[in-house]
C-alpha cells in the first residue's frame, strides 16, 4: 500500500497491490522467485480480475494464481478498512514525508 501526503489534510491511500509468491516461492521478495501482483480496489479491498505473473525476470497477465489456481476476481483483503486506517494512522507519524509504501503482512 503507497500513501501520499498532498496538502494539509493529511495522507491518503495512493495504491495497492496484493503480492505473494508462485511456483514454490513462499515470499514475494525472492529476486529469483515467481510472484505475483494484483491491483487491489481502494474502496472495497476486492482485488482486480487479473494479476501479473513474473517469472524469471518475465512477466504475463494471468486470471488465477499459476499454482493454487485461485481465481482474484472477488477475492476481498481481509480487514480492509482497518489496513487502510493503520497505514494512513503510521503515515502521520512521518509529516515530513510525502510518500510512502508499506507492506502489511496478511498472515
């Protein structure tokens, strides 16, 4: 999740993308590992109907993950509003600066 400070009004949610590994990587931080990233809906937390699959430095649009073969479309994060107030809530304690990306583990 990427949040901005644009003005006086204090931080927003910019973007976010869901992201996990594939093929056998358990993390999505493996630079030699498959991955996935998946544009999530900032208002309902349901995430996009296709994602981009890398492997190998390449990269395809997919409609379900390569190995569970779970589709995303519908897929909803859990908690969604309360991710979204914790990132905007951590932002606030950097006014300094004017963005910034967390990873917010779903576990």
């Amino acid at each position: 999740m990427v949040t901005v400070r644009r003005s006086s009004d204090g931080p927003s949610v910019l973007a976010c993308y869901f992201r996990c590994g594939a093929d056998g990587s358990i993390t999505d931080a493996d630079s030699r590992g498959s991955k996935i990233f998946c544009l999530v809906d900032l208002w309902k937390g349901e995430l996009s109907d296709q994602a981009v699959f890398l492997k190998h430095g390449f990269g395809e649009w997919v409609l379900k993950h390569p190995t569970s073969g779970v589709y995303f479309k519908g897929m909803v994060i859990p908690y969604w509003d309360k991710r979204k107030e914790t990132a905007l809530k951590a932002h606030e304690a950097f006014p300094n600066i004017g963005a910034i990306g967390w990873d917010i583990a779903i576990t």
